[in-house]
C-alpha cells in the first residue's frame, strides 16, 4: 500500500472447512481439572472409599500376623510348661516290643540316675517319678503291661513321650509289629526309640548290629534317632533329649481335658454306687466341674467337685504353686476349688423323650372310638400291600388268588425280614458251589489223605480235642459266602414259595441310582425317634470347638494337680484300678453324651484275612471311647445314596454305620474282631467321618432271567419270576443286561412268570437279564459300652507269637 503503514491480513477459514471430532474422555474429568477445582480439597467419599480399601487390606496382614504370633505364643508356652514348675509332669510309658527284651532293665538305670530326685508310685501302679533340677523339669515313667492291648492304647492316648524297647537284633518280633499297627492307627504322640544290649556285642558286631536296627526301624520310624541304654552316661543323655523333644500335637486330646488317675479312693454309696476320688495332673485343657466326665472303658459319669491336694511331685527349688493357687510345698491341707452347679451341669440323658402320641392333636371322643370300632368290624380283609401304601391306593389293587391265606398272621416285623434276606443270601448259590466244590473232589480227596499222613507221622493223638468243629462249620459257609458275593454280586433268586411281589414288597426300582430322589425322612425305624440330630453338624462342631477354646480359662488349669470327686460310680472302676490297670479320664464336650448315628471311614487291615460280615459284632476304639456294636457297612462315594456292602472288602475304603454316642471329628478308629477265646484282633483302621442320621444307605438285590426266544431287540425272558401277577406288579421297573442293554418288560406271557421284553439293542443269545431294586436299611441298636477286658497274649510271663497261640 503506498503512502500508509501495511497493514497485517489474518487468514479466516472457510465454511467447508474439515472440524475433526473432539477426543471423548467419558464424561469424566482429569485429576487435574479435579485439583484446580477443589483447590488443594479433597472429596471425603472418593477419600473413604479408597481408605476402607487400604484399610481392609492392612487389618488382614495385622490379623494373619497376630494369629501366628498367638499360635507361636501358645506352642512355646505349652513346651516350656511340660514338666515344669508350672506345668504337668512329662509322662513317659516304657513299652518293650519284644518278648526276649525286660524293661525292668530299663527303667532301673533311669531310676539310678544321679541328675536327679526319684519319687516311687508317682504315676499310679509300676511307676516312678524323677525330679531334675539340672533340666527344670518333671518326669514321670510308667509300665505297662504289654501284653494287655487297652492298657497301652489307653496309656498312648494321654502320655507325652512313648519309650519304644527295642531288641538288638530282631528290633521288634510280631506281637511288636501289631501293637505297632494299633498306635500308628490310634494317633502315635512324641516317640523314642532305645535299644539295650550292644555294648556288649565286640566292637566290630557293634556296628553292624546297629546299622542293621536302622534298617529294621526305617520301615517304622524312617527319621528317628536310635538310643543305647546300657550305662549310666547313657541314661542322662536319653534324660537330656525327652527333656528337650519336640512335642507331636494330637488333635482329638487336645481340645479336651484329660486327666491319668495317679491315686484313686471309693467310697460307697447307699445304694450299690459310690463316690470315686480320683486324683492326678490336669492335662489338655482347662477342666470344668459342671462338664460330663469320660472314664475310658467305663462310661459317662458327672462331677460333684474338684479339690487341690499338695503335689506329690514338687520340684526342689519351689516356693508356691502358681499365681492362682498359693499353696505351699509342705502344706497338706486339701483345698476345694469348685463344687458342681446343678443348674449349670451337663445332664447324663443319652437318648431322647419318646412320645408315642406326640403327633396326635386331640383326644377323640367316646361316640368317635366307636364308630372307629364299627368301621373296622365292616372293613374287608385285609392284604398284604407294599409299605407306605395309603389306604386310597390299596382300595385299588385288587385282590388275587393264593394272597388272602396267610394275610391274617400280620406283617413280619424288620427283624424277621433281615433274617430272611440272610437266608436267601445262604442259599442263593449253594448249589453253584456245592457243584464247583465236586468238580475238584477228587483233588481234595488227595489232601485229605495226605493230612492224615502226615497227623499219623507227627502222632498228634490230641489235635482234634483242640479243634472246635462247629466254629470251624462256621468258617467254611463264611468263606463260601464271601466267595458268592464277589462273583455275583447281590444277585439273589426268586423263592417259588412265595410270590416275588410279596417277598420283595420294601424293595423299590430306580431309574438312576446316582440321580433318582430318595427322601431321607421316609418311613424312619422306632429307633430314630430315640437319638439327636443337628441341622448342620459341621457348624456345631466349629462352634464347639471355638466356644471350648474362649471358655478355656474357667476351672482346674492345665498343670494343677487336682482331686476329683465323681458321683454315682459303680465299684468295678475302682478294681479295674486296682488291679494295675490305666484309669483314664476324659472331660466331654456339649451333645458328645447323646446317641446318633456314627459314620466312620475305615480300611481292612492287610493282616487280617477272614471274611467280615455286615451287622457282625465288633469292638470300636473310636476316640477316647471303646464300645461293642453291630455296624452296617456301606461304600464311600459322594453321591446321596450309599449301596450296601455285604462284606468288609480288602484295599477298598468302607463306611461302618453305627448307633454310637455323638464324637466331634477328628478322632482315630480302631475295630476289633473278638474271638472264642477271647482275644481280639485288629480287622480294620480308619478315622471318624461324620454324625448324620440322613446318609441314605440302600440295599440292592438283584433279580435275574435269560431269555428263551430272541427276535432282534425283543425277547422273552423266564425264570425271573412264576407268575403272571409277578411280572405285572414289576411292570414299570427297568431292566438291565450284563452286557450292557437296558430295557423294559412289554407285557406278561402265559401264567408261569413269562415276559416279552424290548431293549434298546440287539440281545445276545449268552446275556443275563438284570432287575435292580433297592431298600433303605438301617444299623441295629447294639451299642454296649462295656468292653470285656481281651485275653492276654501272654505265656509263662513272656509275650508269644499271636499265631503260635492261634496254631494252638
């Protein structure tokens, strides 16, 4: 522009200019605009809410970390209390494991031993105590009698150390070897193995003896250290290491309190009970006087007080006894620390009320009573129908010929019908065996005679007199059952006395055994109305336990040495004591009196060989508890239904169903087979599975046919029943095919048992016709409490071979 200043031109867009999008941040705004905003304030619920999360996180870390600072703080001050001052007296039982080894041996060099006080018959019967000043610590041994089974196991379930006595050379013989069974079985607490005799071998047999006990002990003990007891150094070093052993912790004592009877006095009642006075160390935990009270072998029983006697086993340098109890060492007086409250105490009522008329609501009236007389006068006969049939659906099953003869005997009761199923079991396949046992007849002929070749060799003239022919008679039909079972199993046959709809009336088809419903409230036994029943046991359990540990603090503490007085208790207790048995005593949680139904998981034991039948008697060692019963077994599974098991199977794990008194898991289980004699043998260990009267355990028998004429995927099948109505009444259940063919029956042919059935594939001309049905079955009410005391092992005061006196 001449003659003016240029001026400067800006460039404006145009209206076809392209607008790109603007970036979308969500609608939310950056944590800048929020800071500039809030000019340096923050927003309390954006605060609350990331600190709740923050909070949350670090209250986990600080609460895991103080329940393993509480846990590390309760281990340690149980270790340092154990045969302290302040604690109970290390107990320690001295079991020898071989017939050829004398623990007197033993227990005499640790007696000599000059660390330390010995207090003769601290521990009740062969028992010593040692006091060591050196150590600070409290010992207390005890012996017992090896071969009396329930004296060891009763002693393993509350001592703290178990002092194995090894031979040098063989290590343990076989009565060793099962005891051994027993205790791992049970729940083996802290362990210590020692030899005696290898300081007397040379010094080149030392080390090859020893090397050979490690490998006998591996198969045992695999990381256990071997102990020489020969000499007086070796006595203070086995001394020094139980003073300093790590304690094994078992779960089923140690939430409970238990106490071993060191002292115990009867006094008689007016009646023919009495009061027994029981004195000894409380162990476990707290024990409460208004808790029931466990007397191993014996039953339950209540508490009427507990008192405080001096400690018959003060360590040297002791002024008082703790800081709740100030007792000193020389006072002999005898101080009550509590008395039993009869409002607060735990009732001994085991079964429950049964009310008869609990689920009538009136009373009827004279004028209904006899109307109900007149109806029952014009009623019709009456028939046999399948349980559980309403009186609307038996008015429509007509009646047929041959039914209303023996109608008017009445049904047999759930006794009777067991004893038939076992006899239909006897002879399903007698004829089966008996020819297959002809078969080789000949063969058995031989055997027989070279046996009575061999018997008029030996000029065994008294062999028989030692025989028992009738329990052998038994043996044999066992083992021929056991050996039908597994090669038909629960396959019976249809009586031809009897009708099958009849016979089988309890029994119902399936269309799956996995799937198909089944109420576990249906048609219950008398004996469900007598036991208790939680709605959710594995809460109650959880419960138990925790309001056990919070309550943990109220009674006698752990470590006192107390006196017991237990009311109402028969005279046997005290000879039991007497006679140098172990007398035990447990306290037992709420409901661990009363009775239910008691499922325990359990496997055979390799030793044990003989056929075990379902419903047999056996000895339970469950717990601290020992009891006789009749069980049921049944198979593990994780379905709602449970198939029967005739017979203890080997390598299989089985459920034994028992009426027992209810027991928290965990606890060890022991079964025993009692024998004529009187001796006991383990068939059977395992661990307690549950409390549930609703586990559904069902019976199956199975009914079989063959088929006589086959055209493609029908056929028709005899000799599955014998009559016409028989099939009709099994219409709707479904049929199987050993070869895997399912179907079902089209209709009846003729009057003698003939089906025409249709499945769902072409029918081999060799298969097997199968009717599955099934019943609900229940344990027998068998439960006795009292356990005789088994036969002793041993022989001219020496423990002998188990099958020596079995051969015997």
């Amino acid at each position: 522009m001449a003659g003016g200043a240029e001026q400067q031109q800006t460039h404006r867009a145009g209206v076809l200019k392209q607008k790109n999008k603007h970036h979308k941040h969500g609608k939310h705004r950056t944590k800048g605009e929020i800071e500039r905003e809030n000019k340096g304030r923050v927003s309390v619920k954006t605060l609350s809410k990331k600190q709740k999360k923050e909070q949350r996180k670090q209250d986990r870390r600080h609460k895991a970390s103080q329940l393993r600072r509480n846990k590390k703080d309760t281990v340690l001050t149980e270790k340092r209390q154990l045969g302290s001052k302040d604690g109970p007296p290390h107990l320690v039982a001295v079991i020898p494991l071989h017939a050829g080894i004398n623990a007197q041996n033993a227990l005499q060099l640790l007696r000599s031993a000059e660390t330390g006080s010995v207090y003769e018959g601290a521990g009740g019967g062969d028992s010593f105590g040692l006091v060591l000043p050196r150590f600070k610590q409290r010992l207390v041994f005890i012996k017992p009698n090896a071969a009396d089974l329930h004296a060891v196991l009763d002693l393993a379930k509350v001592v703290d150390t178990l002092l194995f006595v090894l031979d040098p050379t063989e290590g343990w013989d076989s009565y060793g070897d099962y005891c051994l069974s027993c205790l791992f079985a049970q729940g083996l607490p802290s362990h210590v193995l020692v030899t005696q005799g290898i300081s007397e071998l040379s010094v080149k047999k030392r080390t090859e003896a020893r090397r050979g006990l490690c490998r006998v002990t591996e198969s045992r003990f695999p990381e256990a250290r071997l102990f020489s007891l020969d000499s007086a150094p070796d006595s203070a070093l086995l001394l020094r290491h139980l003073a300093s052993q790590k304690q094994r912790r078992l779960a089923f004592r140690s939430r409970r309190p238990y106490l071993l009877a060191q002292s115990a006095c009867f006094e008689p009642g007016p009646g023919p009970l009495g009061t027994l006075r029981v004195s000894g160390y409380v162990r476990g935990r707290a024990l409460d006087v208004n808790q029931l009270v466990h007397i191993v072998g014996h039953g339950d029983f209540q508490m009427s007080q507990i008192d405080a006697p001096r400690d018959p086993l003060p360590m040297a340098a002791r002024g008082t006894r703790g800081g709740d109890m100030d007792m000193q060492e020389g006072d002999d007086e005898v101080r009550m620390l509590m008395r039993a409250d009869p409002s607060r105490q735990e009732s001994l009522q085991t079964e429950a009320e049964l009310d008869p008329m609990e689920g009538e609501q009136t009373w009827p009236s004279e004028s209904e009573l006899k109307e109900a007389e007149e109806a029952l006068k014009q009623q019709k006969v009456a028939r046999k129908v399948p349980k559980g049939t309403s009186d609307y659906q038996a008015s429509w099953i007509m009646e047929r010929e041959g039914e209303s003869e023996g109608e008017e005997e009445g049904e047999s009761s759930d006794e009777e019908e067991e004893g038939d199923d076992r006899m239909e079991e006897q002879e399903d396949f007698m004829e089966e065996i008996d020819s297959q046992d002809g078969d080789v007849s000949e063969g058995e002929e031989e055997d027989v005679e070279e046996c009575e070749t061999l018997t008029e060799s030996g000029r065994d003239d008294h062999y028989d007199e030692k025989i028992d022919v009738q329990e052998e008679r038994e043996m044999v039909e066992r083992y021929r059952q056991a050996r039908s079972d597994q090669m038909f199993p629960d396959e019976v046959d249809t009586p031809l006395d009897i009708s099958a709809r009849v016979r089988f009336q309890r029994y119902r088809g399936l269309k799956s055994f996995r799937t198909s419903p089944w109420d576990p409230k249906e048609n219950l036994p008398r004996d469900y109305s007598r036991i208790f029943q939680f709605q959710n046991f594995e809460r109650t359990r959880k419960r138990v336990f925790t309001e056990a540990e919070e309550e943990g603090q109220e009674g006698a503490m752990v470590g006192w040495y107390v006196t017991v007085h237990i009311k109402e208790v028969p005279p046997s207790v005290m000879e039991h004591f007497q006679r140098g048995r172990p007398l035990v005593l447990v306290s037992l949680l709420p409901h661990e009196q009363r009775m239910s139904v008691v499922h325990m998981l359990v496997r055979r034991h390799p030793g044990n060989t003989e056929p075990i039948k379902s419903k047999e008697e056996l000895v339970f060692q469950c717990g601290f508890r020992r009891f006789r019963a009749s069980p049921i077994f049944s198979q593990h599974t994780s379905g709602d239904k449970h198939k029967l098991e005739r017979f203890l199977r080997p390598n299989t794990p089985v459920v034994m169903s028992v009426y027992a008194p209810i027991t928290f898991p965990t606890a060890g289980v022991l079964v025993f087979k009692q024998r004529a004699n009187g001796m006991q043998d383990l068939v059977a260990t395992g661990s307690l599975l549950k409390v549930d009267p609703d586990r559904v355990i069902v019976k199956r028998i199975v009914l079989s046919g063959h088929p006589f004429k086959i055209l493609r995927k029908t056929a028709v099948v005899r000799y599955m029943f014998f009559n016409r109505e028989d099939v009709l009444w099994f219409k709707p259940v479904e049929l199987r095919t050993k070869w895997g063919r399912r179907g079902h029956i089209k209709e009846a042919l003729g009057t003698h048992g003939h089906m025409k059935c249709v499945f769902d594939n072409q029918l081999p001309s060799q298969d097997t016709i199968l009717m599955h049905l099934y019943k609900r079955v229940y344990p027998h009410w068998t439960f006795d409490p009292h356990v005789p005391e088994p036969a002793s092992w041993v022989k001219n005061e020496a423990v002998v071979n188990p099958e020596e006196i079995e051969m015997e």
